[in-house]
C-alpha cells in the first residue's frame, strides 16, 4: 500500500463549507491527525484512527503525519480554516525539510478549505474588497517588535487587516498594545469588525470604531478586521454592510 498525506482545511465551522474534496480525502483516509478540536469534527469509523494532540505540538503532529505515511497510511492531516493560513501545512514542510531525507518522496497534498478572515468578511459584506493583509498577532513564533512593525507598515500602506490569535489567556495583553499602536497610526474612526465564532451556532458579529475598540472583544476564536480609510460601513434595517470599494482613486 502507498501512503499519502493530505492537510485539508476543515473550514470555518459549519459543515456544509467544508470543500467536496476534503470530504473525498477523509472517506479514503486510514489515519486523521491534528489537534484535538478539529479531529473531533471528523465522524468516527471502524477503519479510521484518530490521532488528536494538544494546540502547541505542531512539528511532533506533523513528524506523526509523515511517519505514519512512510509507513504506508492513508493519512489526513486536519487544520481549521484552510491549512496554508497560519495552519498545519507550513508546520508539515518544516518537518519535511528537516526529516529523514525518505519523506520527500512521499505523496504530499494541500486541500484548500475556507479561513476565517473570508468567513468573517463574508459574515460582514466584502471589507477585504480592496488591498488588505493578514497578521497573528501571536507573538509565540516572532517577536513582539515585529508585530508592531508590521501593524504600523500596514497602517502607512492604508490596507484592510485581517488579524488572526488576537488575544489569548496566556498572552492578554498583546491585542490592547496592538490597539493602541493602530490608534497612534492612523486615528479612531476606522471601522473594526469583530467576528467571533464564524459559520458556527455561537457566531456573534460586531462593528465598532478603532477609538471604541476593546481587548476584552476578542479571544482566541474571534477573527478581528480592522478597515483601511476608505471602507464604509451601509446601515440598513437589520445588520449593516460592511465593505472596502473596488477603486482606490
């Protein structure tokens, strides 16, 4: 039997946005590995192991994924969101490059799936409708020094940011200096979307302008999207729509 891995987004929540292929993928898959909440979405079969770890173990995962695969298993590592964003993939080249030189002839397949800064624009209207980027703001694998950098150059540059790991328990006060920094750069009155818990049954929606903008709005499952000058927000019955237009003129 011939091992191959693939490292599929499981979307943002809500089953009906998980990609056909990731679906194909997991029918065939004699082995699922990832962390723990997102193994937990896969149904469970007689066929099928489910290797679930903790959040921080990212190259131990991967390293499991690719031996696993080696040793002739069909395997599936799981990411949320789409697994090229701040996910699993770039953790399963990590552990490629610098592993036993076997490993590369293996099958190895990216499955694109929905991240949460395109649910959450979605949720909102198309606030990333123009020139926008994406940063974590976790400082587990940077510096702090280069968040901040790269927050003020994004504010310059005057795109959309998407933020994903805003704020976490062990690190709550990074998102608070994050705020502060993009006040100083470039006012109050950009509009500030929180999104918390996308496509899932818990999602909450939330606008609010920069100078309004509080740590305590986010966490961990929120995906925050601060505009760039020019996004607007349509009040209308019910919710507003909020969106960047097309021309920057």
């Amino acid at each position: 039997m011939t091992g191959w891995i693939a490292i599929a987004g499981m979307g943002p929540g809500d089953a009906a946005l998980i990609t056909p292929e990731v679906t194909a993928a997991l029918a065939q898959a004699t082995d699922v590995v990832g962390y723990a909440s997102y193994v937990a979405r896969v149904a469970a079969r007689a066929d099928l192991t489910l290797h679930a770890s903790d959040n921080r173990v990212e190259l131990e995962r991967a390293a499991q994924a690719l031996e696993l695969a080696a040793a002739g298993r069909r395997v599936v590592v799981v990411s949320s969101g789409d697994p090229g964003v701040f996910a699993m993939a770039a953790a399963v080249f990590e552990a490629l490059e610098e592993g036993h030189p076997d490993w590369r002839e293996l099958d190895i397949r990216v499955l694109p799936g929905i991240t949460a800064m395109l649910a959450a624009s979605a949720r909102a209207g198309a606030p990333l409708g123009h020139d926008f980027c994406a940063i974590n703001l976790s400082d587990n694998l940077k510096p702090w020094d280069l968040i901040e950098r790269r927050l003020r150059l994004a504010a310059e540059a005057d795109f959309a940011m998407a933020f994903y790991n805003p704020r976490s328990k062990a690190r709550p006060e990074g998102f608070g200096r994050a705020l502060d920094v993009l006040r100083e750069a470039c006012g109050g009155e950009r509009p500030v979307l929180f999104a918390r818990a996308v496509c899932t049954p818990e999602e909450v929606l939330r606008i609010v302008a920069l100078r309004d903008a509080r740590p305590e709005m986010a966490d961990m499952r929120t995906m925050v999207i601060v505009g760039s000058s020019r996004t607007r927000l349509i009040e209308r019955p019910g919710a507003p729509i909020l969106y960047t237009p097309r021309s920057a003129e």
